[in-house]
C-alpha cells in the first residue's frame, strides 16, 4: 500500500505554521512504518516505466457513436493468462505497484489452471462489463479467434494493451475490426542482439584465460521460466553456432537450482571441452554460479546470461561473470501499465512498445572469475591464468 500526503487549504496562515512540525513528525513517523515515497532508501523507478508527463495530449478517438468508459471509472482491467500461485503473485504484485506509481486502480482477472484457453475471451468480456479506462490482455492463445473478437470489441471502447505478443488470429466474420490505433503490444525486443553480446563476452573472457572458446558450451535452461525462454535458449544456440562453437549441449530443469547444480558440475567434470556456461534466467544463473564455486579447484570456465537479478549487473562488471543481460518479465506488464495510465490520460501511445535489456559487460583484460582466480592462487599449484594487469 501507498502512502502519500497532501497540503490542506489552511485559511488560517498561523495556524498551518504552528501545525506544520506536527506534519512533518507525522509524516516521518508514516514513512518508518509504512513507507513512502519519499524514502531515500527505494531504488529509483526505471527510466521505461515512468509516466511521460510532458507527452502530446493526442490518442486515437474511439470511432463516433461508441461508448466511452464510464467517467465515474478509474481502473484498469488486466486479464492474465494462468500461472502457478507463486508466478501469479510476482506479476500481481508488479501490476498493483505500477498501478499505485501512476495513482489508479487495477482490477485482475486470471485464467484457472483448470479453465480453457478460450474462456479468456469471457473474462475479457466480463472486464469490459466494468466499464474500464483500458484494458490489458496477457493472449493464453493468440490464435483464439474468440479472443481476437472480444479484443476487437474492447479497442472500440477503450485502448487495449497486450502482453509479450501480438494476437494472429482474425476476429469471425460479421465481427468488428481492431479500432486504428487503440491496440498497443508490450513485448521485449528480439533476442539476437543480446545474446550476441553474451557469446561475445563469454568468447573474449574464456580467450583471455587461455580456454578454448570453439570447444564446447552449456547452455543452462529453466523449462518452467516466463514465455520467453526458449527464445532466448534458441538465440543463444544460433550465436554460438554463428561463433564457430564445434559443441553445444543443454542442462535442462524444472525450477529446482540444486538439480540443476548436480547436472551441471556432472557434466564439467566428465567433459572437458566446454569453457564458457550461459545461463537463461535467474534460476539458471545462480546454478551456473554455484557450479562455479563448488569447482573452483579443479575445472575452469566462463559464465554468461540472462538474469532478473539487477546487482548482477557490477558482478560482471568486476568481471565474475562474463557478461549479464537484464530481463526482467515483470516490467512487461509495469510498463503496459503505466502505458494504459497514458491512454486514459489522452497521450499517445505507439502500436508497439519494445522493453530495453540492460546489458552489462566485464573488463577487456577480464578472463575466469576473480573469485576462481583467488582460490587458485591460494592453493600450491600453478593459478589458472584469469586476467592480464588488474
């Protein structure tokens, strides 16, 4: 919950003065127990999510004779796709805080585990029942024509807002088209182009450590992560096969770190060809770096890839980690908040809204992990060759 605080319209001059300590007690006591926005200890919001102020007042108009949201509604509709009871308050909880930053309300609906694809085109219907601002729609099918219906009839009313992908299905016959630019996609940008970098720090660290980059790859894969990770698994594979990279084999696992770790470490000890492990997700990073440590005297290689995890972010940049690439699912449906909250304030908005992925790169003389390069040192045997001058 939110806790803001405004300035009463005191007539009084002396008396707002003589009151004004109070508040100021009042309102550091509410930020120690509650929070506030003012906290100087909260990160910063991130650039893409905030809401343009400055932005042209211009949206596409809902086509003459339509009916418009009521003007007595001030929430958003946001319909997801299912989830497991974990993931689903993840995504939940990132809504609703988008939803307070940009001060209006959120109404969820979510697919049960149980219910068919199809019935999101009923809850869609049920959401636009409400009379929203806008609504958002995360596609459990994207070639559901009856979604693509009910959608079509919303971006009559109200902007629409889908998540990670576009809908491919066309609504049946006789039914309304997708008003002219009242859709708007939330999706990340393709995976080329990171995952590219990731392979390319990974081959300039395992280089630098006089490790074979062409040898051989694992590829660390979460199955159960968001929509997206077998495309960043498949641009990972191009890329290294692009790179010249003769082996590439995969570690696959269901959530669960530690059996990702026993396979993996498994895995280096048999085969001595691959030098570089790129991780899909968080899941997959932490397994990667656990792996790591437990093998730290014994079998050397470079780590590189996708996390949600931002302070990875200066682990790589002290070079620990090869490279790291900031994806953070969650920031899918912020910024289709925030977006929707623009819409309802008459900003424009473009027909398709690409997230940013932070990329975050080691040192140029970086090679194995300081950490792996430490423990080495330590021991009576030759270190392993890590970086050149530090």
């Amino acid at each position: 919950m939110r806790v803001r605080f405004w300035k009463s319209d005191a007539r009084d001059v002396g008396i707002a003065r003589a009151r004004a300590g109070l508040g100021v007690v009042a309102c550091l006591f509410a930020a120690l127990s509650l929070g506030c926005d003012s906290n100087p200890f909260t990160p910063p919001e991130p650039d893409e999510l905030k809401l343009d102020v400055a932005a042209p007042a211009v949206v596409a108009p809902a086509p003459e004779g339509s009916v418009a949201a009521s003007p007595d509604s001030k929430s958003i509709e946001l319909v997801l796709d299912r989830h497991d009871p974990e993931e689903s308050e993840v995504f939940k909880t990132a809504a609703r805080t988008q939803a307070g930053r940009e001060r209006v309300r959120l109404r969820l609906s979510t697919l049960a585990a149980s219910d068919l694809s199809s019935h999101q085109a009923e809850l869609v219907r049920e959401a636009m029942s409400r009379r929203p601002i806008a609504l958002i729609v995360e596609p459990a099918d994207p070639a559901d024509p009856r979604l693509a219906q009910a959608v079509a009839e919303a971006s009559v009313l109200v902007p629409v807002f889908l998540l990670d992908r576009p809908l491919v299905a066309s609504p049946s016959a006789g039914a309304p088209k997708p008003a002219p630019g009242r859709v708007t996609v939330v999706a990340p940008p393709p995976f080329s182009e990171s995952a590219g970098r990731l392979v390319a720090s990974a081959i300039r660290c395992a280089k630098n450590a006089s490790l074979d980059p062409t040898a051989g790859a694992i590829l660390v894969i979460n199955t159960v992560s968001d929509p997206f990770v077998d495309d960043r698994a498949a641009a990972l594979r191009d890329q290294l096969k692009a790179a010249g990279v003769k082996q590439i084999t995969e570690i696959r696992f269901a959530q669960k770190v530690e059996d990702a770790v026993k396979q993996l470490t498994e895995r280096l000890k048999t085969d001595a060809k691959p030098s570089m492990v790129l991780a899909v997700d968080s899941p997959s990073m932490t397994a990667s770096r656990e792996a790591s440590s437990q093998l730290v005297d014994e079998r050397p290689f470079v780590t590189a890839g996708y996390t949600a995890e931002e302070q990875l972010g200066q682990t790589a940049r002290t070079g620990d980690l090869a490279a790291v690439a900031e994806f953070v699912p969650t920031r899918i449906v912020r910024r289709a908040v925030s977006l929707a909250a623009q819409a309802a304030l008459g900003k424009q908005v473009p027909e398709k809204v690409e997230l940013t992925i932070v990329f975050h790169d080691s040192p140029l003389d970086a090679g194995l992990p300081r950490t792996q390069s430490f423990y080495k040192s330590r021991g009576n045997q030759a270190p392993l060759p890590s970086r050149s001058k530090r």
